[in-house]
C-alpha cells in the first residue's frame, strides 16, 4: 500500500473513532431528552444534540432542529399574552433563530436553495428584531451564499457587504474574514482578479490576527486556487497541502475533501493522471460520507473528464450519468449544463451525433436560461462540431457564429487570467515587502523596547542599591543607637548600684557615728556617776577642812 493511501486510511480511522467518541454522549442525551418534562430544557437538549450530530449525522441533525422549532413555536403560542422581551419568550425566540439557521444549512447543502432562504429570511428577521446583529451578520451571510448558488451574484455582493458591516459593528472578525473570502470568490468568477487577491489577502489577515486555524486552511485553499489559475503550480501544490494539513489536525472533512477535489484537479493539469485520480476518490469518498450532493456530483463529473481524458470512454459515460442525476435531483442548472455538454463532446469523440447533438442543445437551452457565456459557447461549439461532419453548414455556421460571439467574453476573461500571474506576484511581493518592514519595523521597535527595558532597569538596580545602602545605614545607625542604649542602661545600672553603696556605707557610718556616740554618752553617764556632786564636795571639803 502507498504512503498517501496509508494516510488516507488513517484519517478515515480517525474520523471513525471521533464518531465513536461522541455516540456514548449521543446516546446519554437522547435519553436525557425522553425523561425530560421542561420544555426549555428539551429545547436546550436538542441544540446540543444538534451541534453533536451537523457532520457525522446531517439527517439526525435536521430532526433535531424541526423538533426544536416545533417546540419553540407552541411555547411562543402558549405564552403569546406575556410581552416579548419576556425571557420565557426571547428564550424561545432565539432559540427559533438559530435553529432555523441550521435547517437553512441543511437544505442549502441538499440543494433546497429556496427552502434555505425562507429560513434564513425568517431568522434574519427575529435576529433583527431583538437586536441581536451579532446572529444577523450571519444570517445575512448565509443569504448571500445561498444567492450566489442561485445566480443571483449583485445580491449576494449586496448581503456580504451588509454582513460585514455587521460584523464590524459586533468585532465579529471570524465572521468578517469568511465574508470577505467569499466575495473574493465571487469576484474571482467574474474574473476581477485584482479584486479577489485583494480581498483574499483581508480575509487571510484578519485569520492569521485571531488565530482562527480553520478559516487559515480556507484562505491557503483559496490562494491555492489563484495560483493554479495563474500557472503558479509549485505555490499551489505548497498552499493545497498546508491546506489539507491543517484541515486534517482539525477534522473538517468538507474543506479536507474540497482541497483534494482540487489537488487532484492540479494534478490532472499536469498530467500526473494516477495521481489525479486518488485525490478524486478521495475526495468523493468523503463528499458522500458527509452526504454533501453537490460535491459529491463534481467529484463524479471530474472523474469523468479525467477518463474521457485518457480514453475510457465507457467510464466516462458512467460518471457523467451518476453526476447529471444529482444534479438533476438537487436542481443544480449551471451544474446540469456542464454535464449535458460534456456527455455531448463524449458522443461527438464516438461519433454518435445524433446524440451528442441533442444533449449539446440541452446544455445550450440551459446556457441561454442561465446567461452563462462559457455554458453556451460550448454549447454551440459542441453543435457546430456535429453539424458540420453530418453535412449540416448553414447550422454549423449559425452555432459557429454564435459560439465566437459567446467565446469573446470567455477570452476576455483569459486575458484578464492571463494578467493574474503578474497581479498575484506583485500582491505576494507587495506582502513579503510588508511583512519585511514590518519585520524590520518590529525589530527596531524590540531593540529600542529593549533599550529601553535596559535603562528602566539599570535605573532600577540604582534605585534598589540606594535603597539597600540607606537601609544598611538605617541599621547601622540603629545597631549604634541600641549598642549606645544598652551602655547608658548599664551605667545608669552601675552609678544606682554605686549610689546605693554610698547611702548604704553612710548608713553604716551614721549607724556607727551613733553607737560610738551612745557609747560616750553611756560611758559620760557611768562617769557621772561616780563623780561626787558639788554639794557632795563641799561638804567632804569641809569636814577635811575641820580635821
């Protein structure tokens, strides 16, 4: 088995265990839903599920939104005498809105484009209502997309630029890009190329601003396809695999099949058939997986071409049959043309005329219904072809003429491809130019930040030693005044203590002076009392004087 094949399998596999992943929580709110008595949460339950079910489970996810909005409706019925700005009622409102924008997807993507816009028209008109213009940007962008299948190209243009200017109002920048890559599209179609790169580009910047990977992968599509037109094949190889990459890490099967669809329509290009061929089934396996209709008709209609190509003719047939019959069935005109002028070049190569003449005139009638010049003059080249080898030259020269006339407007816009390659190169230079200075812009903003960023903390650490050196001083001086606090407590300590042995000692002395004055006086007493008194003397003095 081939590598590519390998990978192949394994994101088949992988998509299988995601589905696998999410059936244990399918299953848990289907139950959830059966024992469910509020409405509002029923309601709640079969949004989820919803949202659960859009990729792996289209069919299970319509039922889910119709019940929803059957719900919706009955509880606006039941509460019809509240005000609107009830929450009961802007609940159920809102809720209405956005399921009827899902049932919109859905029948969109089946081909139901009228069905599509009398949804998107009524949730639209709910959205505006309750102000709520962050739901109405994309209410109006699903309108313009539905337009643009229809052929209705000035009111789609209308409804993305009133989209966007919603979404500006809102700071939906997501929304915003996704507006912008389709009116690139658009333009791109009408082969106004400057003005497709152009808006390619905004919608690329704005993605690349809010990270959004997803719409990423959609602008390196885009680009992709812009290259391969101007014959940049190698720029567009790089941006169809950048492309897929993202789109497989993200598992967005619809853009994964879109960028092998186109891939394989590159190699195709080149001559690389083999390879061709495995993107083309690839990209159908997925496309009818998802049941997307339309794509899956294109990837039908591809293949074909490539076997007409290489001279499987019988193959040939059988694809384009299996395309005709989808596209018949989902209403797809401009679709229906392409095949009845291909199953008519197929005819006119095995030179069965008859045929090959009834269906050229088939797509013819739907050319000139659709007004599609490049339809038309296929057509009647195709007519012409036939006409002219049966013998028929007053009707050859009639198709013949027409198909020259129809032919200028296809030329014309091949002149204005042709300028593309130079158009694309100066938009890609012009935004390498930008993003270099840009580049050097940010380094010179970095280095002065820097610069700057330096100074603020050389400052800083100034600022911090000063402060680390004043409050060493602090402590210092601190450290001296407690050293110098603690000295004087201890002399003031040592002076009490001397002053007490002062007073002590002159208590002593005091004490001491007393007794030894006590004594004298004691010791005076006893003298005196030994010592005759005067009278005593005289008296002893005259009787010594008698003898």
């Amino acid at each position: 088995m081939k590598l590519k094949q390998i990978i192949s399998v394994f994101i088949l596999l992988a998509f299988a265990k995601v589905i696998q992943g999410q059936r244990p929580k399918i299953d848990s709110l289907r139950i959830a839903l059966s024992q469910e008595k509020s409405d509002t949460s029923k309601v709640k339950l079969l949004m989820y599920l919803s949202d659960l079910t859009v990729q792996q489970m289209p069919d299970s996810c319509l039922s889910y939104n119709k019940r929803a909005l059957e719900i919706c409706e009955n509880g606006i019925k039941k509460h019809a005498m509240k005000s609107k700005t009830a929450y009961i009622n802007v609940f159920y409102y809102n809720q209405k809105a956005v399921a009827l924008d899902n049932v919109g997807y859905f029948y969109n993507l089946h081909g139901d484009f009228q069905s599509a816009v009398d949804a998107f028209n009524t949730s639209l008109q709910i959205n505006k209502e309750f102000r709520n213009y962050h739901d109405a940007a994309i209410g109006l962008n699903n309108l313009a997309f539905v337009f643009n299948n229809q052929g209705l190209i000035e009111k789609a243009i209308q409804y993305y630029q009133e989209s966007i200017r919603y979404c500006d109002s809102t700071k939906n920048l997501k929304l915003m890009a996704a507006c912008f890559a389709n009116l690139a599209n658009i333009y791109n179609n009408r082969a106004e190329h400057s003005k497709a790169t152009e808006l390619f580009m905004e919608a690329l910047s704005i993605r690349e601003k809010i990270n959004d990977k997803a719409g990423i992968a959609k602008s390196m599509m885009d680009l992709a396809i812009i290259c391969e037109e101007a014959g940049e094949l190698e720029k567009a190889k790089l941006y169809f695999n950048k492309s897929i990459k993202m789109n497989m890490e993200l598992g967005d099967k619809r853009e994964l099949s879109t960028a092998y669809n186109n891939l394989g329509f590159l190699y195709k290009s080149n001559k690389e058939y083999s390879l061709a061929l495995q993107y083309y089934f690839q990209s159908l396996a997925l496309r009818k997986e998802i049941k997307f209709h339309k794509g899956v008709a294109n990837s039908y209609n591809n293949i074909a071409k490539l076997y007409m190509g290489i001279e499987k003719n019988d193959s040939a047939l059988k694809y384009f049959h299996k395309s005709l019959d989808i596209r018949e069935n989902i209403g797809d005109k401009s679709g229906m043309a392409t095949c009845y002028n291909n199953i008519s070049e197929l005819f006119f190569k095995n030179k069965k005329h008859e045929k090959s003449i009834l269906f050229a005139k088939k797509g013819l009638s739907l050319g000139m219904e659709l007004g599609n010049p490049s339809h038309i003059s296929s057509s009647a080249l195709e007519l012409c072809n036939n006409y002219k080898v049966l013998g028929n030259y007053k009707e050859a020269l009639t198709n013949f003429e027409l198909y020259i006339h129809m032919r200028d407007s296809v030329i014309n816009e091949a002149f204005k491809k042709s300028a593309l390659k130079t158009q694309i190169k100066y938009e890609f230079e012009k935004k390498a130019a930008a993003d270099s200075v840009a580049h050097a812009k940010e380094n010179e903003v970095k280095n002065a930040q820097l610069e700057t960023q330096k100074a603020q903390l050389s400052i800083k650490k100034n600022q911090q030693y000063a402060l680390l050196m004043g409050l060493l001083l602090v402590l210092l001086f601190a450290g001296f005044m407690f050293n110098r606090f603690k000295i004087t407590q201890k002399q003031k300590k040592i002076i009490e203590k001397q002053k007490e042995m002062v007073e002590n000692q002159k208590n002593l002395v005091e004490e001491k002076q007393k007794e030894i004055l006590d004594s004298i006086y004691y010791a005076r007493r006893i003298q005196l009392a030994q010592i005759p008194s005067e009278k005593q003397v005289d008296v002893l003095l005259k009787k010594s004087m008698i003898l």
